[in-house]
C-alpha cells in the first residue's frame, strides 16, 4: 500500500510541475499590467523603469518563471497589488472558506447523489424512480447561480429563515451555530450538479454490479436479499469514489458562482474580484492552490482507492 500511495506522489510532481507553467504562462498573456496598477495613472518613466526592474520583468519568462517558482516553493506567493499585503495569508484563509463549503456540499451530493441512485437502481419502474430521475436531471440541468437566487428570495429575504450572505453575522458571536445557518444554502446550492451526477453515476453502477453472476450465484445459495445487497453495494464503492472525487474536485474549483451570489469569502469569490481588479499576483497564487488543492484530493480518492479494492494496488 505504501508503495502504490508513492508512486501516486511521485506522479502528482510532474503534474504540479505543468500546472504551474500553464498559469504562469496564463498570468503573462492575459491583459492587464501590474506596474502601472502600482504605480497609478501618475507614476513617471523613470519609476516604472525602476518598479519594472525590481520586480524583475524585464527579464525573459524562463528567468521570471524560475525566479517566481523558486519563491513559491519557500512559501512567498508575492504582494497583492490592488490590496497591498502578503497574498499568501490572503489566499490560505480564502482556500478554508472555500474548504468549509466544499466539504459540506461534497456530504450533501454525496447522500443526495447515493439515495437518489440506489433509489432508480432498485425501483426502475415505480414513481419514485421517475422522481428520483427527474430530481437528477433537474439539478444538473438548472444553472447553481439561479437555484442560489431563487433560496435567497424564497428563504433568505423572503421568508427570513437564513441569512442572505456572508459567512458570520457582523452582529454575531461568530460560532459553529452562526456558521452553521449561513452554511445551508450555499452548501445546498453547490451540491447539487454533483449529486445528480453522483445519483446517475452510482445507478448505472449499481445496475452493472446487479447484472454479474456473483450476484446470482449468491441468490441461489438462499442468501437474503438484503445480504446480497450488502455484497452488491461494497462492489460499487471504487467506482463511487471515482465520481466522488472527481466531484468533490469540481467543488473547489466550481463554486466560484456560489460564492459570489452569497459573497462566501472563498477563493472562488477571491479571485474573482482579483480579476476584475486585474490583481495577478492574487489571481496567480489562487489558481495555483486550488490545483495543489485537488491534486491532494486526487491522492486521498486514489488511496482509498487503493484500500478498498486490492486490484487496483497491483
């Protein structure tokens, strides 16, 4: 187990190794000039030569790629230009946000997704299983960012049953019960596109599972249903996983329109106003944690992967 848990490491660092070209690459060609954001419209040639120098790009990418790769490996993940201060402080409390909300949403899709499914898989003809089909396709096909403001007029301002935005009331004591309340719609709004692709996914594994002869051999040695059920389900687990981790993933990288309609302060939301204030020192390190970020999610599913099913450890 160990063996197979290092090579998956020794995997991610060529993987992490192209991510951080992709971005810094992406960072460079996109528009926006970070001198002149410094400095402001007044800023005289002299400074900019100066600022451009001390900055260091004047030199060619190869030297700013390695120079900026070198300073984040030590932690340094540069100075916000819009907000003045260190960025990796910034973005390490944005990705808890963002970590709070997706694993919350993550155990909602992931109960949702398994009911919903195991429920069409066992009752494909009856009206639950329409139902279940239909709740499925509902949540993947309805954009998050309309379902997110349909709660806030409905439940939020309308009915007053949660909080509008934010993570804590201002007024607040900032507790689990204060977090809690302005976690549920949020939470509910992000998982739903994952729980109709869990739910859909984890029915068609549960109808191939069915189809085996394991299964019947079982049921002709006079096994109750329910044990056959149980053996049934455990062979489903890799294969719901797989989809869970990848979903999960989509969460940390996909939330970016759930934070922005209930201004959760994540690193979706983050980088999204770093965008628009063309930050790219915040945006640059965003978008490389959240990678880091699922990459290491990646390495726990293929881990329990690998604890749950031998084959794929060989």
């Amino acid at each position: 187990m160990l063996g197979y848990v290092g090579r998956r490491l020794l995997m991610a660092i060529p993987i992490l190794f192209g991510v951080s070209i992709v971005i810094f690459i992406t960072i460079k060609i996109i528009p926006g000039d970070p001198v002149a954001s410094l400095l402001g419209p007044t800023g005289s040639p002299e400074a900019r030569a100066a600022l451009t120098e001390r900055l260091g790009l004047n030199e060619p990418w190869p030297v700013q790629y390695v120079t900026w790769l070198g300073h984040t490996l030590t932690g340094d993940l540069g100075t916000s230009i819009a907000r003045r201060s260190d960025v990796a402080p910034m973005v390490l409390d944005a990705l808890m946000n963002t970590l709070i909300l997706s694993a919350a949403a993550a155990v909602i899709a992931i109960v949702l997704g398994v009911a919903v499914g195991a429920l069409m898989a066992l009752r494909r003809t009856g009206i639950l299983a329409r139902l279940g089909n239909a709740l499925a396709l509902f949540s993947i096909s309805v954009p998050q960012y309309s379902i997110g403001l349909l709660l806030i007029i409905y439940l939020a301002a309308g009915a007053g049953l949660f909080p509008v935005s934010g993570m804590y009331n201002p007024n607040g004591d900032g507790g689990f019960v204060d977090l809690f309340n302005h976690l549920i719609l949020p939470a509910v709004t992000a998982a739903l596109v994952p729980a109709g692709i869990i739910a859909r996914m984890f029915r068609s594994s549960v109808l191939d599972v069915m189809s085996m002869d394991f299964v019947e051999a079982l049921t002709s040695r006079g096994l109750s249903h329910r044990r056959v059920m149980v053996h049934a389900f455990h062979n489903t687990v890799p294969s719901l996983l797989t989809v869970a981790g990848l979903q999960i993933g989509y969460l940390l990288g996909g939330v970016i329109f759930v934070e922005a309609v209930f201004a959760w302060p994540g690193i979706g939301l983050l980088v999204y106003q770093s965008i628009t204030q063309r930050d790219l020192p915040v945006i640059q390190a965003g978008v490389l944690v959240s990678a880091l970020a699922f990459v290491v999610l990646n390495l726990v599913v293929d881990a329990l992967h690998g604890l749950v099913d031998p084959r794929i450890r060989a």
